[in-house]
C-alpha cells in the first residue's frame, strides 16, 4: 500500500517514550525516500503519457490523472511523515539542551550513538545559538530549572568528580559517595548529567 | 467599623504588592506560561528587573562582608533566587516557544515583532540551523518540485508546512475588571459577551486573545 512505509516511521517515533530517542532509523527512513523518488517517476510517467496522447494536463479528468493525483498525494504523505520524524526528534534534541547539557559531550554516550551525524551537528549548532542569547542577555539559563525553596540543598556525589571543583563560594573535594551541602545553583549542572543526587527528606 | 477599615488598608496592601515589579513579572510569567502562543516581550519590566536583581545580589555581599545575622542573609538571598527564577523561566519559556514555532513566528511580521533583538538573533539563527538540518536529511533527497520546507510542493498556495500555534485551545483565566462586550473582538461576539471580576473561567484562548494584550485579564 501507498504510504504505509511512511506511517511505519512515524509509528516508531510514537512509539518511543515520550522525550527519549530511539536510533534514527536509518533502514525505513531511506526506504520512504525512496518511495517518494519512485512515486515521482510514476507521476512523470503519467503526466508524459498525457502529453504524448495529447489531452490537456490541466484540465483532463481521465485515468491517468487520478494515477498521477494518487502518487502526488503519496509523495506528499510521504514528505509530511519524513519531516514530521525528523522535526519531532529535532524537538527532542532541542530539550536536551535544556534538560542536559550545551555540549555534545555531555550528553549520555547511548544517546549520542542515536543521533544521526547531521543531527549530532544541528545539537551543536543550536546550542551554540543558545549560547550566545545567553551571553547577549547576560543571564545563564541553564541552570534554576524548578523553582528554588531553599538556597542551600544536601546532595550525595554519585561518581568521581575530581578534587578542586571550583563552586562559586567555595572548592569542595567532591569524593565519590561524599555528601555535601551546596547552594542550588552549583548543584543542579551536576544533578542534571548524573554526577550527583539530591537528598529529601 | 473597625473591621471595615483594615479591610480597605489589605486592598491598599494588596494593591502596593501587586503593582511591585516581581509581582508584575509573575503575571507576564505566568501568562506566558498558559498562552499557546507567544507574548509582547516585557522588555522594560525585565530591564528594571535585572537593574533589581544587580542591587539585590550587592546589598547581600555588602550584608555577608558586614557580618550581619546569617539569618537575614540568607531570607535576603532565597528572595533573590526566587526573582531570578522567574526572570530565567521567563526567558525560558519564551524561547521554547520560539522553538516550537520557529517558522511560523519568523514569517509571521506580528510575533517577530514581538520578540527581543536577541530572541530574534536567536530565532534568525535557529531557523537557519533547522532549516539547513531538515534540508540535508529529508529535502535534499525528494524530487525538485517537493523541496519546499514551507509548503507541501509547489502547487500548495499556502505555506501548509509549516507548525502553528493553536489559538483555540482552552484556558482558564480571570478578569481584572468587569469585561462587557467592548472588550471583546466583535467577530467573537456571538460566543461571549461579558466576564465578571475575579471569576476563574475556562474559555477558548482566541475569545481573550484581545483583553489579554489589552491587561484586563490574566492567565492562571
């Protein structure tokens, strides 16, 4: 059937959970590429057709016509399914930004292996945008992302970060499994990329 | 007798508070927040806001270098974070906004106007970034005639490619003042006619479009 590959492409994006990324699916996207080429060729096929047995192409209702209409329509299905997958991923990718970090190393390692090169290149470079509002407003907006109750907040350290972090009202040797009372918005990068966890209750 | 009169001295409490410019914040904010497109920057009240936040970031320095009661201090300080948390989310939200309707707001000369110079720097660049992304992983590859990132192809008459915000989707607001049907854009006049002060109401973003730019209601 016509443009069910594309609806399998956008099937396995809803599919996904909400705000994750699966593997850009590389293998079905080219396959509704490629069906959009073949409809096109179709279409031509048809039009030539019509041209050749001489019928008006704009106004002829005939067979060929509603041929050519269907691959249009296709085609068009088609592009809306390709550019809905990768606009939504797009969206995703935007969020980590936000949620995760401004360079792509920061990211998780299973997450840059999903994205496709020229994704992992529109991240950078819409970062980079992000970057420079900031630095034009002069106000970081990556950190206070829930609103603060308390200006100080305990956390425990989760991974080996290093000696000599520089916080901004103190260095703190941040030790493995050490735990510490730090202002909110030194913490937060760090809770943000795993490195640390806050401490309830 | 008595009661009557600190109940005048709250409103006038209640009016002072109101009308201070983190309070006005937390309405563009909130606002911003509940509206399904994007709003006129405050581009004064958060130039005044961040004039606040540089005052309030010396007055605790000058406070922790004096010695004064940590205490105070730091009540100093959680206010200050809280005021900086709204200006960041309001920034925030607007360019995830921005964001989400990258192309529609960048064609369209009434949301562009809207923005800050730097939110429209960032929208500019933003656009070219995606635009150039979507080409190369999904345009380049389609025959000539469907290339469009705005349109369908080329015989579409309208850009039907591009995301819109969705002005009739629900929100639920209240009046400042009594709204009567002046204040309501005449084409909606069939829909609704009046609003009562202070009455929560949930109503179709687009009838209250027109109060809303106006500031006679606000978003909850």
């Amino acid at each position: 059937m016509y443009a069910r590959k594309g609806y399998e492409l956008v099937k396995d994006l809803a599919n996904g959970e909400k705000g994750q990324l699966q593997p850009f699916n590389e293998d079905l996207f080219n396959q509704v590429v490629d069906q959009c080429t073949q409809h096109y060729l179709e279409l031509q096929a048809l039009i030539r057709k019509m041209h050749e047995e001489s019928v008006d192409v704009r106004e002829t209702r005939n067979a060929d016509h509603y041929g050519a209409l269907i691959h249009h329509l296709s085609l068009i299905r088609n592009k809306r399914c390709l550019m809905a997958y990768v606009h939504n991923r797009a969206e995703i990718i935007q969020s980590f930004a936000w949620k995760v970090g401004l360079e792509l190393l920061e990211l998780p390692e299973e997450v840059q292996e999903k994205l496709s090169p020229s994704e992992k290149n529109y991240f950078g470079k819409h970062s980079a945008a992000l970057q420079s509002y900031m630095a034009e407003v002069g106000i970081d907006l990556n950190v206070d992302m829930v609103p603060p109750k308390d200006p100080y907040i305990k956390v425990r350290v989760l991974d080996d970060m290093g000696e000599g972090i520089l916080l901004s009202d103190k260095t703190a040797n941040l030790a493995r499994h050490s735990m510490h009372f730090l202002k909110r918005t030194d913490a937060e990068q760090y809770i943000a990329r795993g490195l640390m966890e806050e401490l309830t209750g | 007798m008595a009661t009557e009169e600190s109940a005048s001295v709250m409103d006038d409490y209640e009016t002072l508070i109101s009308t201070t410019d983190v309070e006005l914040l937390k309405r563009a904010w909130r606002n911003e927040k509940a509206a399904p497109e994007i709003l006129q920057f405050e581009s004064s009240l958060v130039q005044r806001i961040k004039e606040q936040i540089e005052l309030a970031e010396q007055n605790v320095e000058i406070s922790e270098a004096n010695n004064i009661d940590p205490l105070t201090v730091s009540l100093y300080q959680m206010d200050l974070d809280r005021t900086q948390f709204l200006l960041r989310s309001y920034l925030r939200v607007r360019l995830q906004k921005i964001e989400k309707y990258l192309f529609y707001v960048l064609k369209t000369d009434e949301y562009l106007n809207r923005l800050s110079k730097q939110e429209q720097m960032f929208a500019r660049r933003c656009t070219d970034d995606l635009g150039s992304h979507l080409d190369e992983t999904v345009l380049a590859k389609l025959p000539d005639n469907y290339q469009s990132i705005l349109k369908q192809s080329i015989t579409s008459e309208e850009d039907d490619m591009v995301p819109v915000p969705r002005l009739d989707t629900f929100v639920i607001c209240k009046a400042k003042q009594y709204l009567s049907g002046l204040d309501f854009e005449p084409e909606y006049s069939m829909e609704i006619t009046e609003m009562e002060r202070d009455l929560l109401t949930f109503v179709c973003y687009k009838f209250i479009k027109k109060p809303l730019e106006n500031g006679k209601i606000d978003l909850v």
